[in-house]
C-alpha cells in the first residue's frame, strides 16, 4: 500500500496539472500503446513483478480498441525457486468518451495465452480491467487501472485469481 499512494497521488497531480489546451481527444487518434508495471510483495509468500505491454488499433471514432497484449510475469516465493511466464493474445478496450480532451474512462478485457514457467501449470489468462486515461499532451496518456487476472490451470492444477491496481502510460499516434 505504500507503493501505491505515491503513484496515486502522481496520477492525480499530472491529471490537475494537464491542460486541456495540450491535451487532444482519443477520436482524433489511430493507435495506442501502452505499457504498464506492477510490483506485489505478499508476506511469507512472495514477490511478483508483471510488465505488461498493449498495442490496438482505434476504431469508431475512439469508441473501440482492438489489439495484442503480451504480460511478462516473474514469481519469486520465498520458499521455492522463482519462475517467469510470457502471456500473449487479443485484447479489447471500449472508451466511454473518447472526444473528451482531458481523460476518458475505459473497460477491456483479453485472453493469454501461456508460455515460459507458467506453461507448465497454467493454460491460459483470462483479464478484466476498468480504468481511467488521463491525457497529457497531445500524444500521451497516464492509465490508471484495477485488473482481475483468472490464470486457467491446466490439467490436474487449479485456477488462480488476482486482482489489483496498476499505472501506466499509453503512447496515442
């Protein structure tokens, strides 16, 4: 939770401070990348990092994303040697309002599929996110977002939930 309020308090300052002058609306645009990090140290469990990184086409005038995400995993557990993952597959986000020209809320969703470590145990990813993209200059963005991540154990292993809070920024041309 430390971690986080600076990075909180960082979203919310940049989100004051970008003028609407700078900003341009998301309509106006043809592609996004994004990328994000998380970092989550459970007590007597374990360290996770997750680099995740999103290219989509805009469609609809802002409306609709379609694209690829890929998320790199490294689980170290206390108790056991770490091991990496590699997830790939489609991903979708819709805008809610995507002519405004300082920030628009967004839900997305994308289906992984697993390699590295992980493909041993897991099959595949399944993800939620709803967030918000406040805009910063004319090609930028800042994501703030909450994710739920469903990774589908393959067989004879269970499926394995998580949820959290992640930053990013997404890159608008």
């Amino acid at each position: 939770m430390r971690m986080l309020l600076p990075g909180l308090a960082s979203v919310v300052l940049i989100g004051v401070l970008s003028s609407p002058v700078f900003a341009g609306p998301l309509e106006q645009k043809k592609y996004e990348t994004s990328f994000s990090f998380n970092y989550d140290d459970t007590d007597d469990f374990g360290k996770t990092i997750t680099l995740d990184g999103q290219f989509d086409w805009i469609l609809a005038k802002g409306r609709h994303e379609l694209g690829a995400k890929t998320s790199y995993l490294k689980f170290d557990p206390d108790d056991a040697p770490s091991s990496d993952a590699l997830l790939i597959g489609p991903a979708y986000t819709f805008n809610w309002s995507p002519s405004n020209e300082t920030a628009t809320g967004f839900v997305g969703a994308s289906y992984l599929f697993a390699s590295g470590d992980l493909g041993d145990t897991v099959d595949a990813a399944l993800e939620g996110t709803v967030g918000a993209k406040v805009f910063v200059g004319d090609s930028a963005d800042i994501r703030l977002e909450a994710y739920f991540r469903r990774l589908m154990g393959a067989s004879g292993f269970d499926d394995e939930d998580s949820m959290g809070v992640r930053i990013g920024l997404g890159i608008l041309f």
